[in-house]
C-alpha cells in the first residue's frame, strides 16, 4: 500500500536537488556584470542569461528524475506531460532585479502539484544557505527545523510585507492600496521576490504579506510552506482593475487585512 506522505517526502527530496541545481548557476553568476539581460512583459520585467541558465539545470533534473510529469517555467513556459502526471511549477531566479542589481536578496522556487494543489515546495535562498520546505502533510522547515508563522492579531501592531507589478498602471493602484494598508499597520516591507516575502512570513519575519499581479511560479511553493506554518492563505480575486493576487496571514488577522486590500 502506497504511503502519500513518504510520496510527498520524495518529491521534495527532487524539488529540494532542482533548487540546489539552479542555485549554483546562479551562485556562479552573481556580482559579475550580467551577460543576455532583456525586458519581457515592460522595460522593468527582465530577464538574463542567469535565470535562463538556472532554469535549464532545474528542467534537466525534473527531465531526469520525472520524466513523464508537466513543467511550468517563468522562462521557458509549460511542457506538456504524460495524463495524470504532476506538475512542476518553477521560478528559477525569484528577484530578477535584485539579482541584477547586486542586491543579496534573490531566491529559487519549486513546487510539486497535482489537480488539489501543491504536493511538496521549496524556497531556497542561495545566499544564506535558507531551505525553506513543506509538503501537504508534513511541517514546514527551515533548514530542517519545522517554523511557524506570526500570532499576530492586531493589525496595528503588524508588520506586512507586499510587492508592485512591472506596469506602471498597476502600480498606481497599488499605490492606493499601500496608502490605506500603511496607516493601519505597523510598517511595511518590500523585499522585492515574492517567494521570500512569502517564506519569511512563514518564520515569523514579518506578520503577513499580500501582493497583486504575481504568477503562479512566484507563490505556488511558498504558499504552501505558509499554509503548513500555520497561516491562512487566501486567493485574492481580480477586482475591477485590480490583477487578482494573494495575501497570508495569521488567522486572526486575516480577515482585517483583506478588508483592506481586496477591494
């Protein structure tokens, strides 16, 4: 008889070896000057020749170890897999900018799904040598030792982290957002890599994070290691302009911040 949790602790066991992969091609490449570097989506959204690098060590070792299951790339897009296989969804260089920038706060993310959501995630700060890790049944870790969110319940006393969209029109209504979210609380934070806003809401770093306009790769491991740290995680939905997004928090302060920013 199958075990679905020993199942979940093999594919972190790959998703944590994917992350490793990509972070020493970008360990390799950080602080030099940056070679292939494009915009995508804006002028501000780029690329380099290091994200693409690091995403290519993480599809040869998924291409290697799980042949037959999906891939879902921030660069290289989705590949198909075999029907009923999982899927792999993966940020190679979380904090383009940063990086780029020389700024030492950058990340890789990899999460394993099937058709219920993520079976297993990894946040992994090659820097500081940070693994942030979960599975569905399993605790979330840092660096093995399991973590929990904030206890917070007063927005108030609550420090929040959040993030900005790439387009410009969009970052006007965050900024509106920002301005009721800011007097309310007790500061906020922006680090630039959602991944890690996420992963050290999940150790109690910061209270609670909300942010629009991210992409399944930049959440899909981190939600899950917030989610087993013992915060709620919640879908925000696309309000008129708004790009849909999503905000973690303490349970009981959820409710309070969403009221703020869901609208």
């Amino acid at each position: 008889m199958r075990d679905p949790a020993a199942d979940e602790r093999a594919l972190l066991g790959i998703a944590a070896e994917a992350a490793l992969a990509a972070a020493e091609e970008l360990l390799a490449r950080f602080g030099a000057d940056a070679a292939g570097v494009r915009s995508k989506s804006t002028d501000t959204d780029l690329v380099s020749d290091a994200d693409l690098a690091a995403e290519r060590a993480i599809r040869a070792l998924l291409s290697e170890r799980r042949p037959d299951d999906a891939v879902l790339g921030e660069e290289g897009g989705e590949s198909a897999g075999r029907r009923g296989a999982l899927r792999w969804v993966v940020d190679p260089l979380d904090g383009t900018v940063n990086y780029l920038f020389g700024i030492p706060l950058f990340a890789v993310s990899v999460a394993c799904e099937d058709e219920a959501g993520a079976l297993a995630g990894v946040v992994l700060d090659p820097l500081r040598q940070e693994c942030f890790a979960a599975t569905r049944s399993g605790p979330a870790t840092l660096n093995g030792a399991p973590i929990h969110g904030s206890d917070c319940g007063e927005l108030g006393r609550a420090l929040i982290a959040t993030g900005f969209a790439y387009d410009s029109a969009q970052r006007a209504r965050q900024a509106a957002v920002l301005a009721r979210v800011l007097p309310a609380a007790r500061d906020i934070r922006r680090v630039g890599a959602a991944a890690l806003d996420l992963a050290w809401c999940a150790c109690g770093r910061v209270d609670a994070y909300y942010e629009r306009a991210v992409k399944p790769w930049d959440v899909a491991a981190a939600s899950l290691i917030c989610r087993r740290a013992g915060l709620t995680v919640r879908a925000l939905p696309a309000s008129g302009a708004q790009a849909p997004g999503v905000l973690a928090a303490p349970p009981a302060l959820v409710d309070a911040l969403e009221s703020l920013v869901g609208g």
